[in-house]
C-alpha cells in the first residue's frame, strides 16, 4: 500500500532530540513495498540524467565524493510523487517545529564502489535562505553498512551558526575537522540503514560521510525542505547565487522563498 500521502505522526521525544543534537534516525519511513515501487524509476532518472562521465582519478574530492543528480522530480513524474510525498514533509516539519514546509530541490547521491570520502560541510553553505529552518532527508534505496559510505554527523553544532564560508572540499574536511575536535561534538554514524529509513539533519549541522569501500553502489535519495515564508538572503558566496537562480527561479533577495519549484507540501 502506498502511504506516501499520509501525514506521518512522530513522538516529542524525537522532535526534541533533533532540536539538540540537529539530527534524527527514523526506521522505516518509506516501506519496502515504496522503496521497491519507486526506485527503478530514480534508478532510471540518474542513468538520464546525471552528467558525470569522467573517470574517477580525473575528478576532484568532490567529484569522487558522489553522482550527484538534482531535481529529479522535474524530469520525471513518478519520483515526483516520491519527493513531494506529504508523509516525509510531515516529518520534516514536525522535527522543525514549523506548520508548513516548501521543497528547496531533491538529489539523488550515488557513491560509486571505490568511491571517495564526503569532506565535513554545512548544506546551508550553499542556501540563500534567510531561516534556521532548513531539513534534509537522506533515505537510501537499497540497505546500506557503514564500509559504504554512512552519513556521519557532529551532535549539536547546528546551534553554533555558520562556522565558515567554506565549500566541500579537502580545506573543508581539514578545518571543519579541527573544528569538530575542538568542539567535542559528539559524532554519531548508524551502524547499518536499510532501504526505506531515513536520516533528517537540521541545514547547519556539520556532518560527512566515509568512502565507498564496498563493491555496491550506495544509493541514496535526498529531498531538502525549508520553512514556508522563508525569504531569500542576500548571497554570500557563488554557489548561493548559483542557488538563487537554479532553484529559486532568479527571485529577488528580500522576497518569500516561492517560485514555481518550491512547492508548498
């Protein structure tokens, strides 16, 4: 059965440990029968769609890091029904605390076999979003270990802002990195995902994710959602006005965070 177009109920003890630590794991969320009914179709829109057709040892970090595909839901309209499903908005907004939530864009992230390591980051780095308001679900396809690449997350540095004007990169694992020890956040990695969990990290929270040293794909979808009445902020580095552009359809800085691809889920 398909309950993608439920609303999704979650208890105040998870919504508040998201609020301290900037992450939650929630099992099941998509069931098997979900997860075995759409994902041949993403399977099909990353094979059209994602650009990726340099060998590994040509790329850079970022590059080995992951096939990354974005805004599926655009070319395809079976992973539309998946990415603009109200049962993972709901969570979404409950763990945010908010009413309502609009999608900011999905992406497909594929580490490849032999894959390279996710270098410590900040996803709102890239986001001209004037909120603290900002989620991701991270839901793999098919079950995933730790050897294949699991997102690793530093507990509670959501709350300390952004630390740096840093893009992912091998500067940003490095300082990032310094940061976390510095810090003593507490870093969490699941021990084992199967297809259908999901993982909701808070846009601030520092996080990352190991190489794929597996001989299987690690395939994993992720929708990105923010507070609806979020207005756009002036950029602050080129990829937020890449963003502003891409994702927000050029809309003026000052103005409600609403163009034709931010649906109101």
């Amino acid at each position: 059965m398909d309950t993608l177009k439920d609303r999704f109920n979650i208890n105040h003890d998870l919504i508040s440990a998201y609020q301290q630590k900037g992450y939650a794991l929630i099992r099941n969320l998509a069931t098997q029968d979900e997860i075995a009914h759409y994902r041949p179709w993403i399977l099909d829109a990353v094979k059209k769609l994602n650009p990726e057709s340099r060998k590994m040892e040509d790329r850079d970090t970022y590059g080995k890091a992951f096939l990354q595909t974005m805004n599926l839901w655009e070319a395809d309209a079976k992973v539309k029904e998946f990415t603009l499903a109200k049962k993972f908005a709901s969570v979404a907004a409950q763990l945010m605390g908010v009413n309502r939530v609009r999608l900011y864009h999905d992406q497909a992230l594929f580490k490849e076999p032999g894959g390279g390591f996710t270098p410590w980051h900040q996803d709102q780095y890239y986001w001209p979003l004037e909120t603290k308001s900002t989620i991701t679900l991270w839901m793999p396809l098919i079950d995933i270990t730790t050897d294949m690449g699991m997102l690793t997350f530093a507990g509670g540095s959501h709350k300390d802002g952004l630390v740096k004007n840093l893009e992912i990169s091998d500067e940003s694992e490095k300082e990032l990195d310094e940061h976390v020890t510095e810090k003593g956040y507490p870093v969490f990695m699941p021990d084992q995902m199967q297809a259908g969990d999901a993982t909701f990290h808070a846009g601030l929270i520092l996080h990352k994710a190991p190489g794929n040293s597996s001989k299987i794909m690690r395939e994993v979808m992720t929708i990105i959602y923010y507070e609806d009445g979020a207005k756009i902020s002036e950029p602050i580095n080129e990829w937020q006005e890449k963003d502003r552009q891409r994702w927000l359809q050029g809309q003026e800085i000052g103005l409600e965070a609403a163009s034709a691809l931010n649906p109101l889920i």
